[in-house]
C-alpha cells in the first residue's frame, strides 16, 4: 500500500495532466463496470455490449437518466450506482476546471504570462529610482500618444503594481503615465527564459538597474551577467545600432567589464560617479542644480539629434541663430562621433546631425536666415569686444559631511576643480587612523595622489552642533594638530547621503534624507547666526563682510524636496532624480550619453552660470536680444543656453534658464542677470 501510495503521489505531483487523466479513468471504469453488470444482470433488454455501455454512460453524466430505468433490481441497482459515481465524476471535473481557471487567473496576477511586444522600452529590475524612470519615459514618448513599456522584476507582480497606482494617487506630484502603458512581470532578469518573457530581443532600449539590498561591487557583478545574458539571449543584440541596453553601475572602477563584454550596444551611466560630479559643481555653484535638474529631465527642454539638408555648409556661427525654438549645441558626425561646443568656423557637413536643446523632437525647425551676426563680429578686434576680468581663483576651503564608499573618486574629482593650495576637510564619525585604509576600498582604489588638494580630518557628528564648533584637524593618530576652521570660513560644503541608505532601499533612502535635511537646517542656522555676529562686530569697517555660503545636500528621495523647501534650503541635487532622467534620456538616445559624459566631466564643456556683464558692456549697451548675447558669448567659445533675471528666482525663471522663447526680441541687461553656458574653462 504504501508503494502504491508512494507512486500515485510521484504521479500527480509531476504530471500536469495527472487530473485528467484520473478523471476519463473513472469515467471509463464506471462505463465498463455498468455496461458489464448490465449485460450479465439483464441480458433480455441490452443485446451488445455497446448498447449497454451507453446506458451506462448515459448514467455517468445525466443523473435523471436513471428514472428511465428497467423495473427489475438488478438494472435499477447498476443505474444507482453509476449515476452516483457521475456525480462524482461531475464533482472532479468541476474541481479541475475550477482549479485551471484558478491558475490562469494567478498567472496572470503573478506576471507568469509571456509579453507579445515590440519596440518596446524594458526595465529591468526594481529599485528606488524606478518610478522615476517610468515618469521619464512617459513623458519622452508623451508626443507619440504614450507607447509601452514593460517592466520585469523578482518583485511580486502585484506589489509593483501597487507602488505604481501609488505614485499615481499621491497628492503631492502625483505620477502621469500620458498614455504610456506600463506591463509587469515577475522573473528573474539574469534568466534567458524570463528575458524571453518580456521581449527582450524586440525591445527597442533595455533600462537594466542595479537591484537593491546588494553592495556596490556585487550590484555591478549582477549587471555583469545582465548584460551578458541579452547578449545569450540574441547574438545580435544591439549590432543594427538600433537597440541598446543603459546599464546602472555602481562603481567606476567596474566601467570597464561591462565595455569588454558589450562594447557596441552598453551605453553605462556610473551612479555614484555622476552624482559626484554633480555635487561637485553645484557646491560651488548651488544654482546649478536647478539649471541641472531642467536640463536632465523630459518635463522642459532636452538634448535631440536631426538632420537638416537647407544648413549645410553653414558654421556654428551661423547656426547659432537659425532655430527659434532651439539651442544649437554641437554637431555628430556620420561616424558617431560627438562636438560639443566646436570652434566657430567649425561647417556642417553632408550627412551630419544638429545637436539642440529643445521641448520635443518635433518643437523645432530653421528659420529663414536674415537675423544678423553682427553682435558677434568683434572677435579678434579687442577694440570693439568688452573685456571681461576674471582674476586667478584663490584656494579654496571645502567641507565634506559623512562617508561614500567612493570616497576617494569624489576627492580625486574635486582634485581636478579645485586651485592649488585648496583644503578639503572631512567630517565623519569614521576614526581618522581608519580613512586611509577606506580609502583604498580594500585594495580596489590606488593611493590617492593629490595635486591641488591638501586633506584635513575631522571626527564627529554632522547633526551634532557641538560637533561642528569644534572643527579641528586630526593626525592619523587622532591627535589634535592645532588647525581649527568655523563653518562660516568654507568656500563650500557638501552634505552626502548617509552610505548605509545607498544599500538600505527606500526605508534608508528616507533615513539618510532626514538626516541630511537636520544638518543642513543646523549647517545654515550656525552659519547665518555667525555672519549676524560678524556684520555687529565690524559694522564700522570699510571692507563688506562675506556672506556665508549654501550647504549643498544630496537628496535621495523626490518627496523630501517639499521639504527643503518648506524649510528654506536652497542647496540640493535630487540625485536619484537626475540619474534616473540621463537615463531615460540614453535609454531614447543612446549618443546623448557621450553629450553627457562631456557636460559632466572636468577635461570638456561643462556647465557654468556667468554674470551678464561677462558678455554685455551695461554702460555702452543693455539692451539686446538673447541672440546678440549668445554670439557675443561665442568670443570666449562658450553656448549660451539660458539666462535669469536678476528679479527673479530659478523657480519664476523656469522657463527661461533653459532654451527661452523670443530670442530675436531685444530685452534690458541689468547688474545681476545670470547667463547660463557650456564652457571649456572655469
């Protein structure tokens, strides 16, 4: 017994027809069983065999069959009986279809089911940018009545439907899906049948983000085998130049795996070094991250490429004045290759493609041609051009809150910014005797080799008051060194997200996000209560008392930017943000990746905010058209983008800091006006 029991239980638990199988057996049991007693018990009335048999099944499956029945025992006995094993015949085929439809229906709960899509967007993965990504996408595919994307996780399918309705019914920016479609499935994203299930050799760009709860090296490990199972998928994955894949890596040092594997369709955004570089620049700018933060979304004006025939053999001097809704920004050659900011005379050639910034791939058109470039004519002529003064940078003093473990990228960055002679000092809880060695990663990081920068440690707390009025630098031994700064003596300080939160998810992104709006809220309460002091102290003397500088956070979580501003701090990157909208933008075109690498980077242009007096001589002109300044901006090989009005904030000027309307119309310059450019030089 228990042999059979042991082989019927191995026979339905791996067969999936094992039910039915069962179920046309005891149908066919029951059938032989009465038609047999039927011909033994009353042979007068059933002549064959086959005419008994179908009384008997007439039995199985219609119980009223039975009133139809001979008078005598024997017939009505069999026709009791085998009516009453239908009924339990009926029972388990209503249980096994019940069950099937069950099934099906939790498949297609679960995500079980297979996508039947193309030229789709795929994501791959799910963490706390993905949202983001999905609002950037939206809105890119916005002007084509929405398109779909398809997203593929280990998350229940339902817990990330969930999140989505969620983000769709928050009172505060609530998400607009714009008739994008958003399809779901549960899987394994390093798994060729689950990638099959998604389409993925169809899809027109592949999203593939690191999954949470890894550290870094292990995350980009994951994107490692990500990558290589597209290319298992399809051989010939991203060979058209058509299809790529934007890969989140997490640390640099790792870029190079994923070029060895996937050097043609892999366009890799390196999460901790963007936003690095990011905070770099706004700490010394903090208005750069509104301009930023316009620049890098699809909500105003991005990067596109287009062809057009009627410029060509024009130069970028010319062309700069040629779209009216639309900055000129470079050129990309036939063979790929990207000119940010090129020479003026550099001529577009047959076959070559414009670099704008514009709303949307179809906002925009040449005009006609007749706006003169007089207002640029004075290069070369020192006479005519105004000479603009910008003295050699003192060295700098920079403050550093809390610990990355790319630690040392972001200094050998700042290395790069920074005047000779410049301190960089780094407040943490972390015992100074131990920086070195985390700096070196576990051997993963080179020493560093500063050229610019001199290094001071600070232990401590940065939402401890008591721990910012004492910054005193330490040796490696933890002995005081008899250097001492106050906060409001900092050229810039940046507030970096708490390092556990960069493996902690969204619990950890909220945590560190706390953590950084209470420092800067006491960052700026000391520095503001010290300049007071300051200004009574020296309100006689002659020299102006320098204003305390805005602190500089990284915020991780969109929903905390209400807020910073409720509290008033004007310094932040929304780092998730930006990288989750580059993207979005690699992911609709992959070449604008290498315009980004550019912009981001110390060695090419980069993005800048000048006084308008840079430009404009205000006692000789002040009134100009947007145009004009842009030309005359050419003088110093510089691509105005956007300008703010000295009387009003980034928030007022949105529309304006990134691609303006009415750039022919001449407007009054006044002291104070911002214009906002891509620059080779500081």
């Amino acid at each position: 017994i228990d042999l059979i029991d042991y082989r019927l239980d191995y026979f339905f638990s791996t067969n999936e027809w094992a039910k039915v199988i069962l179920l046309f057996g005891l149908s066919y049991v029951l059938v032989v069983f009465g038609a047999g007693l039927l011909v033994i018990g009353d042979s007068d009335d059933y002549d064959t065999i086959s005419e008994a048999a179908w009384t008997s099944w007439t039995y199985v499956v219609d119980p009223g069959a039975q009133a139809d029945a001979p008078s005598e025992l024997i017939p009505r006995a069999v026709s009791l009986f085998v009516t009453l094993g239908g009924l339990l015949v009926f029972a388990l085929l209503i249980g096994i279809v019940g069950e099937s439809i069950g099934e099906k229906i939790e498949d297609l709960k679960t995500g079980k089911s297979r996508v039947f899509e193309s030229d789709h967007t795929l994501m791959l993965n799910w963490n706390d940018k993905s949202i983001a990504v999905i609002q950037q996408i939206a809105l890119a595919n916005e002007s084509e009545g929405g398109r779909v994307m398809v997203v593929l996780s280990q998350l229940e399918k339902e817990e990330m439907e969930e999140r989505l309705e969620s983000a769709i019914n928050a009172k505060e920016n609530p998400l607009d899906l714009m008739g994008t479609e958003v399809v779901f499935r549960q899987g394994n994203p390093i798994l060729e049948n689950d990638l099959k299930k998604v389409s993925a050799n169809t899809a027109r760009a592949v999203i593939a983000l690191t999954p949470p709860d890894f550290d870094s090296d292990e995350a980009d490990a994951n994107m490692l085998r990500q990558v290589l199972a597209l290319k298992a998928l399809d051989e010939d994955f991203g060979s058209d130049g058509e299809r790529h894949v934007v890969v989140e890596l997490q640390d640099v040092d790792n870029k190079e795996l994923i070029k060895m594997v996937a050097p043609d369709f892999a366009e890799i955004i390196v999460n901790h070094d963007m936003i690095g570089r990011l905070m770099l620049q706004c700490a010394r700018t903090p208005e750069l991250a509104y301009v930023l933060d316009s620049m890098m979304g699809f909500e105003g004006s991005e990067f596109y490429f287009d062809t057009w025939p009627e410029l060509y053999g024009k130069t970028f001097k010319e062309i700069t004045v040629r779209f009216d809704e639309a900055i000129p920004v470079g050129f990309r050659s036939e063979d790929g290759d990207v000119r940010v900011n090129p020479v003026d005379d550099d001529v577009y050639l047959e076959g070559e493609e414009i670099l704008v910034l514009a709303e949307d791939d179809d906002s925009y058109e040449p005009n006609d041609g007749t706006y003169p470039l007089t207002a640029g004519d004075c290069i070369g002529n020192e006479e005519e051009c105004p000479i603009y003064y910008d003295a050699d940078r003192p060295p700098e003093k920079i403050l550093f809150c809390g610990w990355r473990r790319d630690m040392s990228d972001l200094i050998s960055q700042l290395d790069e910014f920074v005047p000779a002679g410049s301190e960089l000092w780094l407040l943490n809880k972390i015992p100074a005797n131990m920086r070195e060695e985390r700096l070196l990663d576990g051997g993963n990081k080179a020493k560093l080799k500063l050229k610019n920068l001199i290094m001071k440690n600070v232990v401590g707390d940065h939402i401890i008051r008591r721990d910012l009025k004492r910054i005193w630098d330490t040796n490696a031994q933890g002995e005081y060194t008899g250097e001492k700064v106050t906060l409001d003596q900092f050229d810039s300080i940046l507030i970096l997200s708490d390092e556990t939160a960069m493996k902690s998810g969204e619990k950890g992104s909220t945590s560190s996000d706390s953590r950084s709006l209470c420092a800067v809220l006491i960052i700026q309460d000391m520095m503001e209560k010290m300049y007071q002091l300051k200004k009574r102290k020296f309100a006689s003397s002659p020299e102006p008392i320098k204003p305390p500088c805005v602190p500089v956070s990284e915020i991780l979580d969109t929903r905390t930017k209400s807020l910073l501003n409720v509290a008033n701090c004007k310094g932040y990157v929304l780092s998730n943000q930006i990288v989750s909208s580059v993207m979005a933008q690699v992911a609709e075109e992959k070449d604008i990746n290498v315009v980004l690498s550019e912009l981001f980077s110390s060695d090419g242009s980069e993005t800048y905010i000048r006084p308008v007096e840079k430009f404009v001589d205000l006692d000789e002109e002040d009134t100009l058209s947007f145009w004009d300044v842009a030309l005359k901006a050419r003088q110093y090989r510089e691509v105005v983008v956007g300008y703010k009005p000295a009387d009003l904030d980034y928030d007022d000027a949105e529309e304006l800091i990134i691609n303006p309307p009415n750039k022919s119309v001449p407007r009054r310059w006044k002291e104070g006006d911002k214009i906002v450019v891509f620059s080779l030089e500081d």
